[in-house]
C-alpha cells in the first residue's frame, strides 16, 4: 500500500467519526518522521477517543500495522503512527495550544476533498 493510499483511510476514518478542521501536511523532504501528517480534532474526549480508535480500526482492517498509539487514554493529543501517515488527533483545546499547521508552516497542504473523493 502506498502512503496516498494510507493517508486516503486515515483521512476517511477520520471523518467517518465527524472529525472537524481536517487537514493533511505534505511532509515529503520536510520530515524523516513521516511522509504526510493527518491533524484533526475532536470537541470531547470521547469523540478524539472515538476517532483515534476508527483510524486504527481502518488500518488493522486493511492490514497496515499501527507502529504506536499514544495519548488515547487522557484524549488530549493522540497520535497515530501508520508509517508513512502519522495521525494527529487533537481535542479542540490541545489543537489551538499546539498549533502544529503553524509550527509546520513550510509544508504544502493537500486538498482533503480530493482524497476523499468529493
């Protein structure tokens, strides 16, 4: 599976759960980490919960190994690690604090309506 792919079922899970302010990060030459960044957020803990568990569910489904899940039992920032797409899923709060799009300013952003299809 490439990461277009990869980044396609994260992106989709993520609005599946209604995941709000949905972006991608195209972090090719940019980052070692990853090739794209998925940030969202949710507006309870249990909805970041809820997204975060429906982003690994669609990668185990499809039989991508989630290398790390860390942050879901507090809900604050959960990341998701898929390899090539790292997932970021933030509680409204924690996402206006951290403000990854800016920190990571220098990245292209991809159209998310492109990816999933709209």
């Amino acid at each position: 599976m490439n990461e277009r792919e990869l980044l396609t079922i994260a992106v989709k899970a993520a609005d599946d759960k209604r995941a709000e302010n949905i972006i991608a990060l195209n972090m090719k030459g940019l980052s070692l980490v990853a090739d794209y960044f998925v940030i969202c957020h949710g507006n309870s803990e249990k909805q970041v919960q809820a997204i975060a568990r429906e982003i690994k569910d669609k990668a185990d489904e499809n039989g991508i190994n989630v290398k790390r899940l860390e942050g879901f039992d507090e809900a604050r920032w959960v990341l998701v690690d898929l390899g090539d797409v790292i997932a970021h899923v933030f509680h409204k709060d924690e996402r206006t604090y951290y403000n990854l799009e800016r920190l990571w300013g220098d990245a292209p952003t991809e159209t998310i309506l492109d990816v999933l299809g709209q």
